[in-house]
C-alpha cells in the first residue's frame, strides 16, 4: 500500500510540476496604463521595444514571426527587451490571446492592456501622433521614447532601428 501512495504522489507532484512548466511561459500579464508606464519608464540603460498589436489584427500578426526571431537573437544581451502590448480584450486573455501565444510560439513578454476606456488618454500619452492604429512600436530607453513607428515592420526594418540604438 505505502508502494502505490508513493507512486501516486511522485505522479501526482511530476504532473504538477509538468503543468507548473507549462503554465509558466506564454503568460498574458493584464495591467492598467499606469502599470505600463513604470515599465517604459524604467532607467536600466536597456533598449525596450515594444509592440502594440491584437490577434484580431492581420498586420500584426503576420509581423510577429519577425519580432520573435529578432527576440530571440537578441535575448542574451542585457540591453535589450522586448515587450508586446495586446490590445486584445481582458476577457480573452486566457481563452484567445494564450492560446494564440503557445500556438505561435511568442515568448516575449506579453502584457494585456485593459484600459480602452481611457484609449484617448493613453494613445497621445504613447505618441502625439499616434492615430491608435495597430501594429505600432515604440522604442524606449532609459524612460525616454527614442522612435515611433505606426505601421507593420519586418525584420530588416526592426533589426536597423535597434542597432541604431543599442
């Protein structure tokens, strides 16, 4: 008996950790305008690019692929982040915009912004001249917005504004 209650919970604590793996990436973080700003605002010296976009958004999503392979080149460099903004509704953040995450590998991190009804607040607050339009990039450093870009970027594209600015 003491054989298959071992068994039973060495199962049951490797089926945990598994989910545990599993669960810990594609997160979708759901913050307010204001959380985000401490995050652009941050002075670390690190270059912070980061994408507004939705999974209801075609352009968006066709640049994705793009920005996780930039991601991932410059993932071992401690002055670079990347950080996408779903625009996507809170509602869907565990039934639309993970499952979107897992399936097209985008392990970035990924922040839901829930703050539509104050979209008129914070779009000019991003960039006077920002129509609110999706996809769009900013690029920040040391708290300071360095470019903005209100339309789908590709590989080139990204890869020469970030070595402009790393």
């Amino acid at each position: 008996m003491k054989y298959y209650i071992i068994v039973l919970l060495t199962i049951i604590t490797l089926d945990g950790f598994a989910q545990q793996k599993v669960s810990s990436g594609y997160q979708v973080k759901i913050v307010r305008f204001e959380d985000l700003e401490k995050v652009l605002n941050k002075n670390d010296d690190k270059l912070y690019v980061v994408n507004f976009w939705a999974t209801w958004c075609r352009p968006c999503v066709l640049e994705l692929p793009e920005f996780m392979e930039v991601n991932k080149a410059n993932r071992s460099n401690q002055h670079f982040k990347m950080i996408l903004i779903s625009l996507d509704m809170a509602k869907d953040a565990k039934t639309l915009v993970r499952p979107f995450l897992i399936k097209n590998k985008i392990d970035a991190d990924v922040y839901l912004l829930d703050d539509n009804k104050r979209m008129n607040e914070w779009i000019p607050a991003i960039d006077k001249s920002w129509s609110g339009a999706i996809p769009a990039t900013v690029f920040y450093k040391n708290g300071k917005k360095l470019e903005f870009i209100e339309s789908q970027l590709n590989k080139k594209e990204l890869e020469q504004i970030i070595n402009k600015y790393l």
